[in-house]
C-alpha cells in the first residue's frame, strides 16, 4: 500500500522514525510529509534515508504548485502520527495553511491520525469537538496512552504505541470480517475500587486497556457490545453501551442486569478478591502506628456466571506471576467456562499497564493457543477469533 505518513511538531515526532522503518518492512511504499514545526524536533534526512522517497514539506517549493495534488492522488492512505491538537483542528475545519493541511483537504482516501498532546490539550473541549468531526468523517483515531508526559504531568496523550498504530494501518490494508454480526457480547473490564474510608480504597494495576480493546475489536466485527467497566482512564469506544462501575458488588449487579439478552461475555475485569470488612464513614487519622485492616471475600461473579451461563460463550481471565497454565486450567474447570485467557503479570512483560501483551487460550478439551507478544488491539482480535470459531463449533488449531 501506499501511504502518505504525516509527521507535526510535537516531541513525539522522533517515534515517527521508527513508524515509518516498520511501515517500509511491512512493505509499504511510504510517502513522509513534514510540517515546519515537525523539522523543529525531526531531520527530513532521517525519514528520506528510511523511506527512500523525498521528503515533502514546503507548499511553495519549485514545482510544488501542484505537488500536494500528484501526492493526494497518488497514494492509498493518510497517516499522521502524531498528529499535534493544531494538525486535528486544522483537519476538522478545512484550513490550508501548509503541505500537510492542503493534501489533506485534496486527499480522497482513508484516515488514520495517532493524536498526541498534553493532558489538558486532549481533554480541552475545542480538541473533543475536533476529533467527533473527524470521527464522523470516518477517520481512525488511535487514541493516545497515559503516562509521564514530556510537559512533566501525568495523563492521557502520550503517542500510542507504534504496534498499535500498525495495527490500525492493518485494519485498513485487511479489513475486518463482520463475523460477530447478530451476537451481543458482555464485557467487563478495569479494576474495581473497594472502599477503606471516604479517602482510600483498595485496587489493582488493571489499566482497562484490554477489555476495551476486546470492546472495540467486537463493534467492528458487527457485534452489538455492553462494557461494564470500573474506574480507568480511557475513552468508551464508540459503539458500545457503557455502564461505569466502581465496586464489585456494582459491577456484579450491573452484569446481571445487563445479561440476559447476552450471547458471549467476556470477563476480562480485575475484579477485588477481598474488600475492607468494614469501611470507615470518616477518614482514619494517621497515628504513627501499625494499623490492622480486616478484609472480607468479595463473591465471585465470573463462578457465578459459570453455573447459570446456559448457551452463552463464557470467557475468563486468569493473571498471575507464576504456574500460569497450571492455575488457568483450574479457573477454567473450576469456573465452567469455555475458554480462559491466561496473562502473566508483575515484572518484566507484565499485563497490567502496557500496551502489549502476550497470552495463552486454555480451552476445553486440554488445547492451549500461544499468542506472541503484540498490541492489545491485536490480542483482541486473536481472542474473539477464537471466540468465532467456538460459537461456530468448528475444532480450535494452534
């Protein structure tokens, strides 16, 4: 495919080396575009010496009159990683101020943009209301990670990562099959928060990432998806009916509300095993001393749904630091479910808060499928695959 990989003036601009040489791999011709205020963080050598091609970023060269023309024309795919909050509002309300902005507007083809910005910048109600516009355009937006910003804040806008934005150049080179057409999934994803006092509370590392990604895959898959999902920081996908809990006696009630018509549904929630038996009504005042806390079991939705889940596909996952096979296939005995997920966590290449992962599929019958480590986005779409096949009765490969 050819693709036109617009690069704007964020410090995130130096990720787009790496994007470009992996997009050259995957054997695409690769059309770099710089802004001016890209060359402030970026060399255009750098990505002509990756791509081969010249790199484009003045409107008014010799011979450029028409250039944006021949190169709008000329290519199958636009890609702007990062795309800065200014690129995204120039996109939206049709400004033509330089290269990147006046191709796009001549550009008749897809649309990924990887936005990236600080935290207040992404959640700035002018730069939501820009990237609706482009939603309703029909243009993929990979939404941006949360972590340490360069500004030094913590939060949303970090450039996704570069398997994430593969993938979204992926969906669009192989687009996916509506095999999920007519069955309404359930899924449950985050942690839950289990109250100490009106202050604290008890958690985990589940960043949600997972389970919305397993939400976002089924929608384009043509399924119709309900996400129960406790407290992250992280967009609803669109498409999905969203039901935000905190606890998980809310989002065992808010399962079981929403169950019945449910065809499939996916536990991927790090739900608390055990929450304060008894939660202060006021904040407990440090004292300098060792305080006790009594914790209580917290019931277990994913048993219960195994003994009342009738026809329904139920899928369970299973984190743990160490014998992961071995505890995956007693949650799936255990638990009545027809497939586990198993991801390790703590330590290097843990599943919590990362943007990759790397599993087993414990199923039935003794098979295990091995997935490779790759983007959440992309596990979610070996997962429901597998999820297909099963619905369909058809005998799992490795």
């Amino acid at each position: 495919m050819r693709i036109i990989l617009g690069v704007t003036g964020g410090i995130a601009a130096y990720k787009a080396a790496d994007l470009a040489r992996s997009l050259v791999r995957e054997g695409h011709e690769v059309q770099p575009v710089l802004t001016r205020s890209a060359e402030e963080f970026v060399s255009a050598v750098t990505f002509a010496s990756l791509t081969g091609k010249k790199v484009l970023t003045n409107l008014f060269e010799p011979s450029a009159a028409i250039e944006h023309i021949d190169v709008a024309q000329g290519n199958d795919l636009l890609l702007v990683a990062p795309a800065t909050a200014n690129i995204l509002a120039e996109f939206a309300h049709g400004l033509a101020g330089g290269f990147l902005s006046t191709l796009y507007l001549a550009f008749r083809g897809p649309v990924i943009l990887a936005p990236a910005m600080n935290t207040n910048m992404w959640e700035h109600d002018a730069t939501r209301a820009n990237l609706e516009t482009l939603r309703r355009r029909g243009h993929v937006i990979v939404e941006p990670g949360v972590g340490m910003l360069a500004c030094g804040t913590f939060g949303a806008g970090r450039l996704a990562e570069n398997e994430a934005i593969l993938d979204a150049v992926r969906r669009v080179v192989n687009p996916v099959v509506r095999d999920l057409e007519g069955e309404i999934v359930l899924i449950t994803a985050g942690p839950t928060q289990e109250t100490i006092d009106p202050v604290r509370y008890i958690s985990n590392r589940s960043s949600g990432k997972m389970g919305y990604a397993l939400a976002e895959a089924a929608v384009e898959r043509g399924a119709k998806v309900i996400l129960v999902s406790g407290p992250v920081a992280l967009d609803a996908p669109r498409g999905v009916e969203m039901v935000r809990v905190r606890t998980a006696a809310e989002m065992r009630t808010a399962v079981f509300a929403k169950l019945e018509p449910a065809t499939v549904v996916i536990k991927c929630a790090a739900v608390a095993d055990y929450r304060p038996a008894a939660p202060a009504d006021r904040k407990i005042k440090k004292k300098g001393a060792a305080v006790t806390l009594e914790l209580a079991p917290v019931g277990d939705i994913l048993a219960e749904l195994g003994q009342t889940h009738g026809n329904r596909l139920l899928v369970g996952f299973a984190a743990e630091t160490d014998n992961l096979l071995e505890y995956a296939r007693r949650k799936l005995e255990e638990k009545n479910c027809d497939m586990i997920v198993a991801n390790r966590v703590g330590g290097e290449g843990s599943a919590f808060e990362s943007d990759t992962n790397e599993v087993f599929l414990v199923m039935k019958g003794g098979e295990v499928i091995e997935v490779p480590r790759a983007s959440k986005r992309a596990i979610a779409d070996r997962i429901l695959g597998q999820i297909v096949r099963l619905s369909q009765g058809v005998a799992v490969t490795r």
